[in-house]
C-alpha cells in the first residue's frame, strides 16, 4: 500500500512533525512497508485461533501492591516547564492563548 508524499506530510503535520525532503522520502518508504506488512497479516485465516482474554497467567508473578510515601507538590513541579499556585500551567487546548 504505497503512500504518498501529501499522505506522509498530512500524519507529520498531526504530530508536528517538520520533516526534510530526505525524512519524508524515507518515512514514505518506511510507512509503505509497514503498511504492507499488516495488510499481510489481515489476510492470515485465524479462524482456528482460541480468543484469549489477557497475556498474563495464572502462575504470574507480580509485585505486591504495597502503599509507599508519593512525592511532594514542590518534588512533582520541580522539572515542570511552568508552574502557577502550585500547579502545572499549560497552553490552552481551545481558545485564545494566554502567556
């Protein structure tokens, strides 16, 4: 399933992604082969494949869950790009922005 260039540059632009005329080319390729890849996969006949409802069984080991201290609000909005009265401060997601 090959890709086109406009495809490509539409899913960069999703997750802004500026890419080179050398990156997009690549990515084109790489995409298309991925994509192929599971169009493969679509046409196996699984018809005799058990549904399963999870990948853990029942012998699985896994940590007891044990309460512990959590940090506190100065240690969460140490490495915070910004913060205000004690809370994360970020872009608006609708409407104007204010910096």
């Amino acid at each position: 399933m090959p890709l086109t260039k406009q495809e490509v540059e539409h899913v960069a632009s999703l997750v802004r992604l500026k890419l080179s005329k050398e990156e997009l080319e690549r990515f084109q390729h790489q995409l298309s082969q991925i994509l192929d890849h599971v169009q493969s996969l679509q046409e196996l006949d699984t018809s005799e494949v058990q549904p399963t409802s999870g990948i853990l069984t029942s012998d699985s080991r896994i940590r007891p869950d044990v309460p512990s201290q959590g940090l506190n609000n100065d240690e969460v909005l140490g490495n915070a790009a910004r913060s205000e009265d004690g809370q994360f401060k970020v872009p608006p997601v609708f409407g104007a922005r204010d910096e």
